[in-house]
C-alpha cells in the first residue's frame, strides 16, 4: 500500500493504493471536506501519479466524516480575495479546479464516486463527471450558487444543460436539493447504493475477480430508488422555466395552481437578480456548446466577471456564510431594474489569462 500524502500530519486528502484501487478521500470533515487550492493539487498528484501506475486499475473518490462528500469550495477564502482586490488569486483556484473538473472526466481509468451525504457546488465538480456515480439515501446534490449572488460552475451548466426538460433551468436557478432519485434522474448520478453497502464496495472493487468490470460490481449492490419528486413536478417546471426571461418565469409559477410553483416564485424573488438572469444565459448556453471542456471555459469567463465586476458575489457570502444574516443587498435588489443584456455581457466576458493555456 501506498500513501502519497503522508508527508502531512493531517493531509487534506488522503490517497492510497492497494489491491489494484487507488482511492482518494477528501479530509476535511469539519467543514464537509469544502475544497481548497491545496487538495485539488494533492488530487491532481495522485491522478498524474496512477494514471501509468500499473498496479492501480481503478480510482474510488469519497469523504471523511459522516456529513457529505464535499459542500463545496471555499466561499470564505473566495470572498475575502474579492473584496480585498485579490480576484486573480481567485482566479488561480479556478484554473486549477476546473483542470481538475476535466482530468476526472477524461480520465483513462474508471473513476468512481461516492456521492454519499452533502454534495454541492465544487462537490460536484470532483463527483458529477466521474464514470459511475453513486448516491445513497442520505445524499443531497445541489448547484446552490445563485444563493449567494454567483453562478454554478466546475461543470455543472454541462449537466443541467443535459437534464431533462427544464430541470437544468430550474435548478440552476433555484439550487434546489435533489435527493438519490432526483440525482439519478436529473443525470448527476448513475447508481443508488445504501449507505451501509459503501464499504463492500469499497471491498470488492479492491479484491474483484477478472474480468469483472467496476460498473458490473456496483450493479451487484445497485438498488432501485422510489420515483423522483422531480420526475413527477415536470408539468410545472417545464411550462415555467421554459420562458425566455426569469422576470417571465416568475410571472408563468404565478399562474400556476402548484403550491410548489408559487413557493418557487418567492424563492426567485429573494435571489441576486444578476445570479438569476446569468445562470439562465449560462444553462442555455451550455446547451449549444460541444464539451464539457467548453462549458468549463464558458463559466471561467462568467466566475471571473463576477469576481472582478459584481458586488452581488462578496455580498451573497456575507448574508449566508459570514454573518448568516440571510438578508443580503442586491445590487440591483431587483428584477426589474437589472439591464436586460446582463447575461450577454458576462457571457462576452474574457479574463486576461485564459483557462486552457
């Protein structure tokens, strides 16, 4: 067995191989293993190091602790290099994180995660592009940017571009949880597996007999979840959010007789009006784009203009991470007071220093 991170007295990510698995345990369960710059470069290290390595055949992603495999990235670091004038430090981890958004899509071994408890925003990234993608009954997947005043990135327009219907538009906008079978159908998941399973897959990847394949050891433990919630709301959600602006959404929710759509067109209205109309151009967007790699590019240009133009992005923060007042200050604070070309212009958006180099 080997360690690449044992250098550290706590490594952030701990990564080893045995058995012909090489696995990869984000580390930081006091804060649901949230990214930072430091452990998508020790991801990145182990990647390079076993993509040749002839003793290891398969890669495992999961988490530490019992919350989630990991809620995301750091918004409090991300925040702080905004408003002190350090955006292209933020730049940085972006750069490297979308890299490694794309290195585990392409990746030449199957790469499998576990998708098991919180898994959101930059969760998704690590989990959302793997070749098979397991949640369990605690799971909750969600691209929740909009709640403060950003956009969903690390791939994740690729995926709710690619959902069924509407639902890329709708939870895109809204950052709603999906659950296993609402993952499963959206298409940000492959297999349900019960958590008390996790580790005997785990086990029989390590000590699999030829020639089975990883997906034909997961089916062994795959389950069929209930029908999803979301499956059974795309009467609504498809009639309203297929409207070509969100002030046109909210008015199609309100003429809806769903309690669940009135509920949703309250939600928007509490929303950044500038995350909202964004992410719409985005998803939309998305949708014409060949790749995943140009979906990635795409939401570099729209993370940067909202790191270096946008107040809405440190302000959202502040109202739900730092001072969890939930009362943030949007600028504009409304629907209707935000330029109608907003999504064009972050679109036209390009940073100085570009994300494929």
């Amino acid at each position: 067995m080997t360690d690449l991170a044992a250098d550290a007295a706590e490594p952030t990510v701990l990564a080893r191989a045995s058995g012909g698995l090489g696995r990869l345990t984000l580390n930081r369960p006091r804060a649901i293993n949230a990214l930072d710059l430091g452990m998508v470069r020790r991801l990145h290290e182990a990647l390079d190091a076993w993509e040749h390595d002839t003793e290891v055949d398969v890669v495992l992603l999961d988490g530490a602790g019992e919350r989630g495999l990991c809620a995301g990235g750091d918004v409090r670091g991300l925040a702080e290099q905004v408003t002190s004038g350090r955006a292209e430090d933020a730049g940085v981890f972006f750069r490297e994180e979308y890299a490694i958004n794309a290195r585990i899509a392409e990746y030449p071994k199957p790469f499998i995660a576990f998708a098991d408890g919180i898994t959101m925003g930059g969760g998704i990234g690590v989990a959302g592009h793997a070749a098979i993608r397991i949640v369990t009954e605690r799971s909750q997947l969600a691209m929740p940017e909009t709640r403060i005043g950003f956009t969903p990135d690390v791939g994740g327009t690729w995926l709710l571009a690619h959902a069924p219907g509407r639902l890329g538009e709708y939870l895109g906008l809204t950052g709603a949880v999906m659950d296993a079978s609402d993952a499963i159908y959206a298409g940000f998941a492959d297999h349900f597996v019960p958590h008390e399973n996790l580790d005997a897959v785990r086990d029989a990847l390590e000590t699999r007999a030829d020639p089975s394949t990883p997906t034909e050891l997961v089916l062994l433990f795959d389950e069929t979840p209930v029908r999803s919630k979301l499956e059974a709301a795309r009467a609504w959600i498809d009639d309203a959010f297929a409207a070509d602006t969100v002030p046109e959404i909210v008015e199609r929710l309100r003429a809806r007789p769903e309690p669940e759509a009135s509920a949703t067109a309250d939600l928007l209205g509490e929303l950044s009006p500038t995350g909202l109309a964004v992410t719409l151009a985005a998803v939309r967007r998305a949708r014409e784009l060949p790749s995943l790699r140009d979906a990635l590019d795409q939401e570099y240009g729209l993370v940067m203009w909202f790191a270096t133009t946008q107040p809405d992005l440190a302000e959202g923060i502040r109202a739900q991470v730092v001072d969890k007042d939930r009362s943030p200050r949007w600028q504009p604070a409304t629907l209707a007071d935000l330029p109608p070309d907003v999504g064009a212009t972050a679109l036209a958006h390009r940073p100085g220093i570009p994300l494929w180099g």
